[in-house]
C-alpha cells in the first residue's frame, strides 16, 4: 500500500516536472506541441507504394495517410542508408560529416561526430519523449556514439545495417556473424533476447504500439519507426523474410518471381504496420495532435548488392546511384493539423529539411538549429505555402569523384555509373499485361489507417479524390529505349525529362557552370569519408556473441574528429 501510494507521489513530481520543462523553454506553443511519428522503410522502390506506383503490392493504409494528408512528390534522399538516416538526424548534407560514401559496415569503428547534435537531442530540449525503434547505422563503436546517449530516451532495434527477420543476427561481408538487438537507454546498454525467432517487422510494430500506449500525453512524443523491411537478408529460403510464406503465396497468386513475392510480403508488413501505429494513436486520443510522416530511406536495390527485387519504376537508376531511383524517394505526410489536405507538393524536400520543419512543427525555433542545410518546410506542408528550397545536393563522393545536385528543374550528374534500370521488377499502374488486380479503393477506405482517421476528424478522402490524386501524383514519361551515357557530364531537365533519357549539357552550358559552381561550393565544408578498416575488435566473438560497443571514448576515432 505504502509503497504504491510512493510511485503515485513521485509519477505526479515527473509529470509537473515535465510540463515545467516543457513551457520553459517553448514560448510559441506552450503544452500543446505535436506528437511526431516517423516511419522509415529501408530500401523501399517509388513504384513500391500503391498511392503512385503500381497495383501489384497494395499498400492501403500508407495510401491511406498519402491522400488524407499530402503526397511530397519530389522528396529527396541519400543514395543509401547510413548518408540517409545522417541527412535525416543532423540536417546537414553528410558532406560535412564524413558520412557521404560507403554505408558503415558492422565493426567499423565511426559514427556521426559527436558535435553534431541529432534530431532527438533537439526534440528532447523542447520537452519530447524520445523512442527510436528499429535500425540506426549510424553508429556505435563507443557507448556515446549509441543512439541513447544521443538524445534518444529509449532505443529498442539494431545498430548495424540490416539484420535478418528471425533469428536477429549482423552479418559482415567478410562472414563475421553476431546477435543485434537491443534495449538501451541512457544509463545502460544492453542486448535483448526476448523476442528471438519472432518477425521483426512484428516485433518493432509491437514496441511502437507500446510506446503509444504507455506514453504520458502530458508530453509530446517523438517516436521514430525505423523498419527493417524490405531490406534484403540476404538469405536463400525466402520464407526467413516474410511471415508466411504459404499464406503469401495464396495472397499474392499473380506473382511468379519468388523473390519478388517475398518482397511483397515484407511491404505488406510495413503497410500493416502503419496501421496498427495510427490505430493505437487513435485509441490513446491523441491522433488529432500528431504528424505522420512516412518515408523511403533511398531506393530500392533492384539488381547486385542486397538486391530486394523492389521496383523504382520508372525511374532510372537502383539504390546507391545519384539516379533519380536512387535519390527520389517514395514519401507522404498525414496531420489534422494540415489545412486543405489532399494535395500534392511538388517543391523541392530533401531528408535534411525534417530536423527544421519538425523543430518548427514542435514550437521550436529554427534559429537554434545552428549550421544546417534543411529548410523548414512546415509552411508548406501545413498550409500549401511556396516551399523555399530551389536547390539541392544530391552528394559529393570525393573517392569517386562522383557528384550531383539539382537547381531548380536541372539535374547535373558527373561520372555516374550504371546505364538503365539495371533489373527492375514490378509492372507500371498502366500495364496491359500485368495480372495484379485493380485498384482497390474499398481496401483503401476499410484499412486501419482511414478507420482511425474517421474517428478521429469525421472526414475521409473519399473514390473521386483518391483518383484524382493517385493520378497526378505519378511520375510518367514516355516509352523510350536509349538512356544518355553519363560516364562524364549529363544534365537532365527533370521537369520534361523525370527519367533522365537525354543530356542537354552542351544545349545549356550556363546552367552546367552554375550547378557546377553550386557543387564546388560545398567541396569546401565536406570532410573526407572517415570510412575506416573494420575493427576486429568488435567481432561478436569478444562480446558474448553480440555486437555491442568495443571502444572507450577516448580511443575512438571519433572522439579526434572535433570540427
Ligand atoms: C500459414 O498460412 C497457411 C495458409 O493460410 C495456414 O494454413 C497456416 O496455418 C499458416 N501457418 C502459420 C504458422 O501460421
């Protein structure tokens, strides 16, 4: 008895402890800043989400959020995860810290410098809940470089690159295998093994779920959701990647590629997955002050390394190419709190602007921010306003010497590889000889998704907007066989030309010299790639089977990387 009265007398001190904070250093929004929901998918295709890609893997509920909401038709993105998720947590283009090239490789001793303060951290000093579920690859060779000591109140996931559904292991190039998964927070690191032999897609869901369901609404949330799926395992048997293999089969009947049917039962998992988020926010009450976003973290790898069999279509280009299928990334937003949703914002986003717009959405201002390339795009996705950004970076790969930006609707791209589609799985909305079904607007209607968001606005977007939508939100060009060679320069007007066909570099040579005036102006804040040889020191062997953190902080290169 005594001692239940004593947790009810201290949770009330954290709660007014927590309102205090929170009015303390917000002014403009005192108590009633936004709950944030992230979910990323990890190597997901632009044709791969059914709101603007094709009929052959539905993905109700994230169309569900895409047309309530809005559709980012021209979002940006690193060509691979670990430059990704860096654009995404700093705000800065990973140019400026070292984490432009080669995604890191488990037991590789670098992260994102510790000067560099990360989305959460910022988030947390405006009174935020802090969670990251799922994957961080940014990351971990000393406990500070964790995403636990980086302004995450909670991290329940994996710290490498990918791992596989079940059984949860890393595996390097080199064969090295060990268990990640982990339950950390501030004070303690720790492996978690129990939900072992369970699908993780499920497993992370749950945990988001339980997150919104244990939260203290007297706080804002800011939960990240960054799934493992669709990422490749890289095993054989395809029925270690989804949940059921059989009942997938039944499902999906009308694909024949078997490794393109186990990606669709790994999108559908995120689908449903979006789903069961919103519902639970729906049931805590608390949709009506929350902003969704979902995400792709780049392209999806359609042929070589990790090759998922996800469909960029039509764009040219797979994951790790400056390509438009490497770089465009599949993304929509849903809030109460846009006016006039239903509409597609076709300004320029890039995955540095969410640290800017999701501080300002928060009551933040962007001024705290310090050196930052994103923008706060919070104007124009709550209320349709001219999005400011003209430009962008697309990378600098100094190793290479492989570059590209865009300014306004011209491309310029140096020495990129890769000629076409390079295998590409999937049929366009408008194939004749596809046996996907049609679209289902029904399914659209009934999901999770809209179920949750008609209980909690009273509105749905109903056949004829879904339609109108799902129509201009495609990117279409015409039927064409030759791609311009862009082994040395190639400009492309994205405006007229999305699946980059034809180089105009010699039509415009003005416009090549301003976008390559514009990228040698970022050559003097980039730092070298501090890609570094993987350290045997962190192999599993020496950490009871687990990738765990292996340096202290002074030995570790990145404590000597201070800007
Ligand atoms: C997998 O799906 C099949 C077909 O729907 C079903 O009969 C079977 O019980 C399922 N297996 C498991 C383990 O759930």
């Amino acid at each position: 008895m005594e001692s239940l009265f004593f947790k009810k007398f201290t949770l009330g001190i954290s709660i007014y402890y927590a309102i205090y904070s929170v009015s303390a250093v917000q002014s403009n929004n005192p108590g009633n800043s936004p709950n944030i929901i992230v979910i990323i998918a990890d190597d997901l295709g632009w044709n791969d989400v059914s709101f603007h890609g094709s009929n052959e893997i539905p993905t109700p509920n994230i169309d569900s959020l895409a047309y309530n909401g809005l559709i980012l038709r021209n979002h940006y993105v690193l060509p691979t995860c670990t430059p990704s998720r860096t654009a995404f947590l700093t705000g800065r283009y990973p140019i400026r810290e070292g984490m432009q090239g080669y995604p890191l490789l488990a037991g590789e001793p670098r992260g994102i410098p510790l000067t560099t303060k990360l989305l959460p951290e910022h988030l947390r000093n405006l009174g935020y809940s802090t969670r990251l579920v799922g994957k961080w690859h940014v990351g971990y060779s000393s406990d500070e470089l964790t995403p636990a000591k980086r302004g995450f109140d909670t991290f329940f996931g994996y710290y490498n690159g990918f791992i596989d559904y079940y059984r949860h292991n890393a595996t390097t190039i080199f064969g090295v295998t060990g268990y990640d998964f982990h339950r950390d927070n501030p004070k303690e690191l720790k492996p978690d093994w129990a939900r072992t032999g369970e699908y993780a897609t499920d497993i992370f869901t749950d945990e988001a779920v339980k997150i919104i369901e244990e939260h203290d609404i007297h706080r804002p949330l800011y939960l990240q959701l960054s799934h493992l799926a669709p990422h490749s395992s890289d095993v054989e048997d395809p029925s270690l990647e989804v949940r059921n293999f059989t009942a997938l089969k039944q499902a999906f009947h009308y694909i024949e590629n078997v490794k393109r049917l186990t990606y669709a039962g790994m999108v559908t998992a995120v689908d449903e997955s979006v789903g069961r988020v919103v519902e639970a926010l729906n049931r805590k009450n608390i949709l009506a002050n929350s902003i969704i976003i979902f995400l792709a973290d780049n392209g999806a790898p359609t042929f070589g390394e990790h090759e998922n069999y996800g469909s960029n279509y039509p764009l040219r280009g797979i994951k790790s190419s400056f390509y438009e299928g490497g770089v465009h990334g599949a993304a929509c937003v849903y809030s109460s709190l846009i006016k006039n949703p239903g509409r597609i914002v076709d300004d320029l986003v890039h995955m540095a602007d969410w640290l800017p717009t999701l501080y300002a959405a928060a009551g933040g201002n962007d001024q705290d921010l310090g050196v930052i390339d994103g923008v706060n795009q919070w104007p124009t996705i709550e209320r349709g306003e001219p999005g400011s950004r003209k430009s962008l970076l697309i990378n600098i790969d100094e190793k290479v010497d492989r570059e590209a930006a865009i300014i306004g609707r011209y491309k310029l791209l140096k020495k990129g590889a890769m000629p076409h589609y390079d295998g590409y799985y999937g049929n366009n909305i408008d194939d004749e000889d596809s046996s996907a079904p049609a679209y289902d607007l029904n399914a659209i209607m009934s999901s999770s998704t809209s179920q949750a968001i008609l209980e909690t606005t009273g509105v749905l977007a109903n056949s004829s907007i879904i339609l109108d939508l799902r129509a201009r939100g495609r990117i279409i060009c015409e039927p064409f066989t030759k791609f311009a060679n862009c082994s040395e320069t190639c400009l492309f007007d994205l405006e007229i030309d999305p699946c980059e066909t034809t180089n105009i570099s010699n039509r415009f040579p003005d416009m090549v010299e301003m976008l390559e005036n514009f990228i040698a102006g970022y050559r003097n804040v980039l730092m070298n790639q501090t890609n570094a040889p993987v350290d045997p020191k962190s192999y599993p062997e020496c950490h009871n089977g687990v990738w765990m953190p292996w340096l202290d902080a002074e030995d570790d290169i990145m404590g000597k990387l201070s800007i």
